[in-house]
C-alpha cells in the first residue's frame, strides 16, 4: 500500500545512513560528498589526495555531519578493504557506495603503452569492483551502490580514449552483474551513472576545439551543472530508487541520441 502521509522528497532522504566517496578529493567526488551531507548521510571520503581531501571533509561537517578521510588508492584492493574497514569502525555501517575514482588519457591507439592502458583500467574498472565487492561484504538490505561511468562508454566523442572508453563500458556490464547476482540475494541496488561533459579537471585538460566541437551535440546548448548530477546521484542513491537497479543512467543534455 503507497504511504500517503510522507512527501515523496522525503524518498531522497538519507537521513540516518553512510555513505562512500571514492575520487572525493576533487572535481564531482567533492559535489557528490557534499550533495549526499546535504540529504543527510554521513561520508567516507576515499582518495590519492589526503591533503585535498581534507578540504572535502571541512565541507562536509561544515553541513552538520560527520566524515573521515582516508588515503585510497582503488586499484590497490587492500586499501579499498581499509577504506570500508575505517567506515565501519568510525559509523558501524555502510549504506551508499559511490565508485567516482577515476583517471583518463588521450593517446593514440598505437603509441598507448601498455601501463598507460592498464592504469586506466586499474582505477575505473578494477578499483570499482574492488570497492563494490569489500562493501558487498558489509552492506545490508536497502543499500545501493552507484557507479560512476560516461557516456564514453555509449558512443565516441572525437579523442583517442580506448582505455577509457573501455573501462567505462566495462563499468556498465559490471552494474549489470552486480545487480543480477546483489539485488535479489542480498538487497543491494546497483546502478551506473553516465555523466555527459561537466567541468572537472579531465575535461579542463581537453583542448577548447574539441569542447567546441562537441557543443553541437548537446541538445540542451550548454555544459552540465554538477548540481544536476547530484540530483540524479540522489536518486540512485535513495530510497526514491528503490526500484531501480541493474540501469544505466545518462546525465548528458542529449548527447547520446545526437
């Protein structure tokens, strides 16, 4: 029966739960941290950056809730088992896992060396599952793990990125798994975003040609606002969710369908 006593806002509530971070030390890790404190969760904030990430937890209590952070490499499984280790010490549960980390290049299919192409894959894909496998561990009935991919991995967009465009496809089938083998089993959502062009510090390294280039496809005639993938973070994240899992959602102003 629908309960008609709660406004449906109060389904993007995460008041009461905790959620991961990972990549938080900068860029849309810092929105996403920020986003979920805002609708109430406590953060573990995960990233290479301890000094950077420091900041985002300043933010984070600066909303009245409370935050760690942690020193984490994804693509060292150790050090994502110590990530949801020091949430459970520090909040005794693990309720929401953003697997944000991630890490581009833009070389040629033929001079990619093979480190280049396998530290790429390291971070976006292994380090993803890493994280979503030690919280797998943990996580209870109602818990939901969004991933963070790119609509690199729905169609091209003019650069040499295999090794990212791979590792974010491959982020989608890895949702679609997880999803299949968590959801029934052990009530665990999982879902990938897939983010159009929004500023970070990737897209601030791609050469204002290219930006301008791909402007054509953007049905919406502007760049994302961070806040509006938040939005749909929140989404994935919550209760509002709860009967999505396994999907891929493409936050792009329309690229895709161009």
């Amino acid at each position: 029966m629908t309960d008609t006593t709660s406004s449906v806002l109060d389904l993007f509530r995460l008041d009461g739960k905790v959620a991961i971070v990972t990549g938080a030390s900068s860029g849309l890790g810092v929105t996403f941290a920020t986003a979920l404190a805002d609708a109430g969760a406590d953060v573990a904030l995960g990233a290479r950056r301890i000094e950077r990430l420091e900041e985002t937890r300043t933010l984070v209590e600066a909303r009245g809730r409370r935050a760690i952070a942690v020193a984490t490499d994804v693509a060292d499984p150790d050090a994502c088992t110590g990530l949801v280790a020091a949430a459970m010490e520090a909040f005794g549960r693990v309720d929401v896992l953003v697997n944000n980390a991630g890490i581009g290049t833009a070389v040629p299919a033929t001079r990619e060396t093979p480190d280049q192409f396998t530290r790429v894959v390291d971070v976006n894909l292994n380090g993803a599952y890493w994280m979503a496998q030690a919280c797998g561990r943990v996580m209870q009935p109602g818990s939901s793990i969004v991933n963070v991919a790119s609509i690199l991995g729905l169609t091209t967009a003019g650069l040499p990125q295999a090794a990212y465009s791979a590792s974010k496809a491959g982020l989608m089938g890895l949702t679609r798994d997880l999803a299949q083998q968590w959801t029934g089993r052990k009530g665990i959502r999982v879902n990938a975003l897939a983010p159009g062009f929004f500023a970070t510090e990737m897209t601030d390294q791609y050469p204002q040609e290219y930006l301008d280039a791909m402007g054509s496809r953007r049905l919406v005639g502007r760049i994302g606002d961070p806040r509006e993938l938040a939005a749909a973070l929140l989404f994935l994240a919550s209760d509002a969710g709860g009967y999505t899992t396994g999907q891929v959602l493409a936050v792009d102003g329309g690229v895709t369908i161009t």
